[in-house]
C-alpha cells in the first residue's frame, strides 16, 4: 500500500506524525499553541487507547490537552473548547509518546514474515468517542524473496504486529489496569472499593487524570478522600480539574482544611474560582448541588452548533437535554439568562434556524439558596433532567441536574444494597 496522505484517510482516522506541528486553536479561532506529540496509554489487550495531547503554547512550554477538549481534528487545524490547563506537562509511567517514542520502533510480524520500523501510527475515534490506535505505517525491513525487498512501506492494523509495546516496569499494576479498561466509572468505583488501601491507591495513580476523576465522582467520601490524599499534590490538583466543579467541591470539603487549602492553590485559578464559589453553598440547596459548567449559548447561535455542543463527551446526558440561552458573559456568572433550549426540540429544528427562535423562556429556575425539596419538586412536576440556578439580577449561576440531586438522596450504601431503594431518601425528600 502507499503512504498514508497528509489528511486523514477518513473523517475520524488521524495519523500521528503528520499532527505534529498542527496549529491549535481555541472556539474564537486563536490560536494556543502547536501540537508537540499525542499521548498514548498502552493495554494487555486491545488497541492502545490515545488520551490527549502534547501542545507546545507560548515560551516552549508543553501542555496536556485531553482528548475529551478536542472539538475537531484536521491536518490543518486541531480546536479545543478553549480551555487550557497551563501547568507543564510531565508523563507518566503508564503513558507513552508517540512521536517521541513509537515512531521507529521495530515490530514484528504475527505471521513469521519478518520485522519493519513504524513510520507513522494512526489513530482512530470509535463509537464511544474514545480514540484507540488501530493502523500502522511502517517500512519492512529486509529479508530474502522478491515480496521483501527493503523498503517497502504498507499499512498494517495494530493486532498484526507485536512489539509496539515495551515491557512495562510496572507489570503489576498494567496488568490489573487492563482488566479494568472497559469498565463504567461506576463499575470501576466498585472494583476499587473492594480493593486493599495499597492496591487502590496503586491502580488509582495509573488511571488518565479524565478517568480517574469519573471514577473519584461515582465513589464513596472515604474511599476518595483516601485516594486523593495519597496522590502527590500536582496530580490531585490535576484530577480535581478534570472533574465536575459540584463534584469537585463535595471532595474538597471533605479533606483536612490544610489539605483543601493547598490543593485549592495549585489548581489552575479558573478552576479553583468555581470550586470556591460553590464551596460558599450549603451542601444540600440549589448553589451546593449545581455544577457552573452547564452548555451555555448566545442566542444568535445555530441549532447546528448548539446541537454541537451538546454532543461534547464532558456534557452528561441529564445536562445535554437542556442548553442555557444568555447575554454575554457566557462563563458564569453570565449575564442575563434569556430562556432554555430544549434538546428534543432542537432535533426537530433546520441546522440553520438560530437558538433565539425557539426559546423557552417560561422554565422554572432556582435561588442558589434554594433547598433540595424545593429542587426535587421542581424536576418532578415539569419533568425535566436540569434546571437554571440564577442570582437576584436573573444571571445564570449553574444548573442542578436530575443525577446530582439523585446521588444526594439516595441513602449513603446505596452502592452496596441488594435491596430496593428505602424510606430513607423519601424521607430526605421530605424534609428537605
């Protein structure tokens, strides 16, 4: 076969040492920086799973971008939602560059036909918007017969080769990690909450920070006080970033003040200025239940994009059937909240209709101060999965949704019960 072009074969295949040096930009069109190298996370079994992105921005100095940030993909462009983690970027021992260590590695052919050198490795997005490495590019290397002759370059799916792989020093761990792979973040709390202190604490630390703050947002206050408070700071400060700024705050408020307090400081500012903001709530009323990160549009936006933003892989299927309308700002505080986008409607919309001509403006909304029976009332009798949190001055705050208030009423060991649901989170209910 001949070598790969310099755009994706298809519109979800990328290859990798094509990307370095692509211009990344920002929602505006500005741009952050340069794609340095991809990050890859190697498994037992199945397709190396790519997890982000090494991008170089002002001053030479390298960032991690998640994959779960990337918008578009494209041999001229990469576009992230414009958040950008600052802090430089350090690997780690369970994730391997692709520019800077898999290109020109020798592999071997399953089939006993020889070895060849990997020229280029292509990633490609599944259904589950993960993005797995499934080709290689490579350049056989010599041996006898006129099908072997040196050089000849061909592109071979992962599973045809072996030695992509290097022998990880932490076999233990990788090995126990790849069971876990496919695992929900709800099944993967469960394993390691059954796991011995050491051993959680062990798996926990080679979990990508987007998978392990899932995991941290689906356990118990125990457990994820115990695995925080063993991570070394900067990784925890990393973790609690990539999680739910609502989730985030519970975890927080749950550590040794001195413990908070310095994780606070070396979080990302924007990050820690909304974690601050709902740690101000008490914990079971509309400001401490809302996450301040819902979809946010202006109301000139098109269904298109707003059907766009929807689909984005950090958006919870509760928050994505309600999009937010307001007037500049569009980071909360926003300014005035105009009305609601609902979901179900927009799909039945033209692309090209703008969000301003199908508004709801009547939705209910909620006081920061707001307690959960009054939250819990409200998502009943209009039957919705999320409702707006705003101030006096009718700016959006954030919005509760229906998971949120779920978790907090469900009995504590719910996570452990055969049995079905008690009186006790009617009882909550009631007296909320």
């Amino acid at each position: 076969m001949s070598q790969p072009t310099s755009r994706p074969t298809t519109a979800t295949r990328v290859y990798l040492a094509r990307l370095k040096g692509t211009a990344v930009f920002d929602p505006l069109g500005d741009q952050v920086g340069r794609v340095h190298d991809v990050v890859v996370v190697m498994r037992l079994k199945g397709a190396p799973r790519a997890v982000g992105l090494v991008v170089e921005v002002t001053g030479k100095r390298r960032v991690f971008v998640p994959l779960t940030r990337v918008t578009s993909i494209d041999a001229g462009a990469v576009i992230t939602t414009g958040r950008l983690n600052i802090r430089r970027f350090e690997q780690r021992p369970t994730e391997t560059l692709v520019v800077g260590e898999l290109l020109d590695r020798q592999v071997t052919f399953r089939d006993d036909s020889g070895t060849a050198t990997v020229k280029d490795v292509a990633m490609e997005q599944q259904r589950n918007r993960d993005w797995h490495v499934t080709k290689l590019f490579v350049r056989r290397a010599a041996r006898g017969g006129l099908m072997g002759r040196r050089g000849e370059g061909l592109v071979v799916d992962i599973e045809d080769v072996t030695g992509l792989a290097v022998n990880p020093a932490h076999q233990g761990a990788t090995a126990l990690l790849a069971t876990l792979e496919d695992l929900k973040p709800a099944d993967l709390a469960d394993v390691l909450h059954d796991l011995p202190d050491t051993r959680r604490l062990e798996v926990a630390a080679g979990l990508p920070d987007d998978r392990l703050a899932d995991v941290l947002e689906e356990l118990g206050e125990d457990d994820r006080v115990s695995i925080v408070s063993g991570l070394d700071v900067e990784r925890a400060a990393d973790v609690l970033e990539a999680m739910e700024p609502d989730d985030a705050a519970d975890l927080v408020s749950e550590l040794p003040d001195a413990k908070a307090a310095e994780l606070l400081e070396r979080m990302e500012p924007e990050d820690a200025k909304d974690v601050r903001r709902l740690l101000a709530y008490e914990h079971l009323t509309a400001g401490g239940l809302m996450t301040t990160e819902p979809v946010i549009l202006p109301p000139e936006a098109t269904i298109a994009t707003a059907l766009a933003h929807a689909r984005r892989q950090d958006v919870t299927p509760a928050l994505a059937a309600m999009l937010f309308i307001v007037r500049p700002p569009l980071e909360t505080p926003t300014g005035r909240l105009l009305g609601v986008i609902h979901l179900q409607r927009a799909l039945r919309e033209p692309p090209h209709e703008l969000i301003g001509a199908i508004l709801d403006k009547d939705v209910e909304h909620l006081l920061p101060d707001d307690d959960i029976g009054k939250v819990t009332r409200l998502l009943a009798t209009y039957n919705l999965t999320a409702l707006p949190v705003v101030d006096e001055d009718r700016r959006l705050l954030g919005a509760v949704s229906v998971d949120d208030v779920l978790d907090n009423l469900l009995p504590d060991d719910w996570r452990g019960a055969d049995e079905e649901i008690t009186d006790q989170a009617m009882t909550r209910t009631a007296h909320g």
